[in-house]
C-alpha cells in the first residue's frame, strides 16, 4: 500500500515567493479509504434498493394471488342482510368499473372468450343464489345479477390473459425479454390520480384488482410487439446478401455484413420495419443516403443505400410507412436496400424478426376481429 501512495511534494508559486506542501503516506491513504468506502455506500444502497423493489413487486403479486379467493357465500349473506340498497350501490359501482377497465384495450367484448388461468367461482356464485333466494327471497335477481357479473369478469380476465401470453410468445420467438418491452410502454405517462373502487368503503374487489393487472399487462406487451420489426421493409425480387460473414464484394476478402441486402429497382418504395421514431436522416460512410429508426429499449432499425429519404428527424412513424426509396448510394454495386436490425448498437440478424411477420400479423389480425366483434 506505501508503494501505491508515496509521499508526494506539490511546489507552488505565488506572488514571487516558491512554496510546497508536503502530502503523507498517511493523508493519502486516508483520502484513498474515504472515496472508496463513498463508493462501497453508494454500491450497497444501489444493491438495496433494486432487491427492495424487486421485493415489493414479488409481494404485490402473491397478494394478488392471495386475495383473489372467492369470497365465500356465507360473507356475502351478510352483505345482502345488511340492505339491498348497499349492495345494489356495489353492484353499479363494480359496473362502472368494468366499463372503465375494459375501454379503450379490447373495445367490444368476443361472444367466445378463450380460457386463461382466472379461477372459477360459479360454483360458489351458484350457492350464494340459492341461500339468498331461500332467506331473502326478494333479493334473488340481485345475487343473480352479482353472479353474471362476476362471472364476465372471470371470463375477461381468461381473455386478457390469453391474448398476453399470445403476444409474449411472439416476443419470445425473436429472442427479445417481453418484461422489457412491457416496461417501455410505461415510460411517458403521467396525469392525476383518479381511484377506482368497487366498494362503498373504497376498497378493491380481489377479482376486479386482478382483471386491471390482466388488462395492464395485455395492453404493454401488445405494444411492445407492435414496435418488433417484423414488417417487410419493401416488396423485393430477393436477398442478395444474408447477414454475417461473407467475401466483400468490392476486395474479395473476408468481411462482417451488419444486415440483409434486398435487390431491387432505383425508386421502388421503402417502409418501416414497425412503428417508431425516425433517429436519423442522412448520409452515413458507407451507408450513402440513410434513415434509422428507433423502437425503444434499444432496438433500432436501419435502411441504407436510399436515392432518396422521406422521412423527417424525430418523426413518429407506423409499420408500413414508406420513408425513402431504393437506390445505390454509399458502398454499393448496384441498387439494393441494406436493412439492418440493432440492438443497443450491437447488430443482430433480421431475419428471425421477419420470419416473426406471419405469426404476428395472425395476432394483430384476431385482435382487430375481437374489437370489431368479428
């Protein structure tokens, strides 16, 4: 260690008059100790906040799970002898919730909801009706009601779930983290905070709690998977280079190829991979006339070798969209687009992100037919 921190002589000049100071072994190991120990403290606390998080999510989750049991029939007995006016306000309450949670992520409800990981409650439903229709039979259309009513959001949630896990799979085959594209979709939101409750007491149902989390986390994996390049970037005759190592077609050497070429003719159209934001518009070495566009989480697509760019810098643009046109700009024999798809700067293959396009266009396809009521 005194071989790390010499004694050390600092000269200074001031005034005219030659000064030095004279910094110890000791001081120097001393200030050494204090910013490292500063930097083992920021460590810990960096550590301990990321388990603490994770934590909490984990907890939040089993709590879910845990409250989801269906209240039994004996509970909501009671609730019904202590006045049908308290429950018919819960029952328009939890109405209004459902209207809200669905608005928006699945537009008008498929007559034939797929099943999903939601228990089933009817049975316990099917007690509750008979014990109210022989103790308080003039409150049997409302515990009739409550159990059609709960027994939609079970199938909801079936719903949700299922279309979840179809757009995770997708995610999946390209080898990207849904979790991250998931979290994406959360960035830039904001606004005041507006509760939503089922009960008199402003509490949540268990089983309504659990069919917001099911929509939430339909609604960002879907548009996480909107953002996948699986869009074909234009309607071309043939690859006419793959992706990775080749013979470079101007030295005839070994060479790396960062993406897939596609021939065709000068000016045939070129559209976005999926939607995104355009990053760059403009020449780049090699690339001649270039767009890029980013998706988020890291994920950006580039279109090289273009006659000509239709595209503007910061520019919010969908699947499909034309942005330039074929040419033979930049290091080129002949005309092409050069398409590449890269993953924080690092490029990877496109082609598994176009093989994805069928299964993800069944999805999206299926996904408008429920919303149309097809």
């Amino acid at each position: 260690m005194r071989n790390w921190f010499p004694e050390r002589e600092l000269f200074m000049r001031s005034h005219g008059q030659v000064r030095f100071i004279r910094i110890s072994t000791r001081l120097q190991m001393i200030v050494a100790g204090g910013i490292a120990a500063a930097v083992l403290l920021w460590l810990a606390v960096m550590v301990a906040t990321l388990v603490s998080q994770f934590t909490a999510a984990r907890d939040h989750a089993a709590l879910l799970e845990r409250e989801a049991a269906v209240a039994s029939h004996e509970s909501r007995v009671a609730k019904y002898r202590g006045g049908l006016e308290d429950v018919a306000d819960d029952l328009n309450r939890r109405q209004d919730f459902i209207e809200k949670a669905i608005e928006g992520t699945i537009g008008e409800l498929p007559k034939d909801l797929p099943q999903g990981t939601v228990s089933d409650s009817s049975g316990e439903a099917e007690k509750t009706v008979r014990k109210i229709s022989i103790e308080l039979p003039e409150a049997r259309r409302l515990a009739e009601v409550e159990a059609r009513q709960l027994a939609f959001i079970e199938r909801l949630t079936r719903f949700a779930d299922a279309r979840a896990m179809a757009a995770e799979t997708a995610i999946r085959r390209v080898g990207l983290n849904p979790a991250m594209l998931r979290t994406s979709a959360r960035e830039g939101m904001g606004g005041p905070l507006i509760r939503l409750f089922t009960g008199k007491d402003e509490t949540v149902d268990p089983r309504f709690a659990r069919l917001g989390a099911s929509l939430e986390r339909m609604a960002g994996l879907e548009q996480g998977l909107r953002r996948i390049p699986s869009t074909l970037p234009a309607s071309l005759e043939y690859i006419s280079s793959g992706f990775g190592y080749r013979s470079d077609p101007f030295t005839g050497g070994a060479a790396f190829h960062a993406g897939l070429d596609f021939r065709g003719p000068i000016g045939a159209p070129i559209y976005a991979a999926a939607s995104g934001t355009i990053s760059f518009v403009g020449v780049k070495q090699g690339y001649g006339n270039c767009v890029e566009i980013s998706h988020g989480n890291g994920l950006m697509t580039r279109y090289a070798h273009m006659s000509r760019t239709g595209a503007s810098l910061g520019q919010k643009i969908d699947a499909g969209a034309e942005i330039g046109k074929i040419g033979n700009t930049g290091r080129s024999t002949g005309p092409h687009l050069h398409f590449e798809v890269r993953i924080n700067d690092r490029p990877v293959n496109p082609r598994p992100f176009l093989e994805a396009n069928r299964h993800v266009q069944e999805i999206s396809a299926g996904n408008r037919a429920h919303q149309h009521g097809e």
